[in-house]
C-alpha cells in the first residue's frame, strides 16, 4: 500500500508541476493582458491544486492528516476566478489596448455597454 501511494504522490505532483510551468509559460509569451491574464488562472490553478492534493495524500498516508492543504485548495479555487475577474474589470476601466488576435474583444467595449442600455431600455 506505501508503494501505492508513493506513485499516487508522485503522479499529482508530476500533474501539477507541469500544469504550473505551462501556466508560466504562457504569461510570459502570450502577446497582451488579457491573454496573459489566461494562463496562470487557469493553468496554474490546476497546477497547484495537484501539487497540494500530493501533499494531501503524502501527510495522511503518514498517518499526520492536516486540514490546513485542504483548506488552502478550497482556498485557491475559491479565490483565483474572483481576482482574475478583477483584474480584467480594471483593465476594462483603464480601457488597456488589447491586439487583434484576442478573442471576445468586441463584447467588452463602449459599443457593448450602449446596446445592452438600449435593449433594457426597449424591455
């Protein structure tokens, strides 16, 4: 069983460190904020959810169960969307320039704003 769950530890941190290098990765060479801002969101969140899932299984299989990698996981993915949420808002706000390649672009400008006025306004 201890061999069992060495390989489980391993393959969560192997999952995860990879996860968390190709979210670094990408928030160096993607071109803009908005892209950029992808990467470690999503990648990373990932990443580091199975790195401290490896730390779940490696403490309790050593009979030492601790809340605290749980609660810091709960944490994580509580916390990640919502700050990346704001970060885009903020950027919306400062109306940072975003390059032609980004996709959904078009939803998030002045225009977008006026025709959901108008529409509400026509209901």
């Amino acid at each position: 069983m201890q061999q069992f769950m060495e390989w489980v530890v391993v393959s969560f941190l192997l999952i995860g460190g990879t996860f968390v290098l190709i979210g670094s990765i990408g928030l160096m060479r993607m071109p803009d904020f908005f892209m950029r801002l992808h990467g470690p969101t999503k990648a990373t969140t990932v990443g580091m959810g199975g790195i401290l899932l490896s730390s779940i299984f490696f403490f309790s299989s050593q009979g030492n169960f601790s809340a605290h990698e749980l609660l810091i996981t709960i944490f994580l993915l509580i916390t990640a969307p919502i700050s990346a949420h704001m970060l885009i808002k903020a950027a919306i706000h400062h109306q940072l320039k975003a390059i032609d390649k980004t996709q959904g672009i078009e939803n998030i400008g002045d225009k977008a704003l006026v025709d959901k006025t108008d529409e509400n306004a026509e209901q």
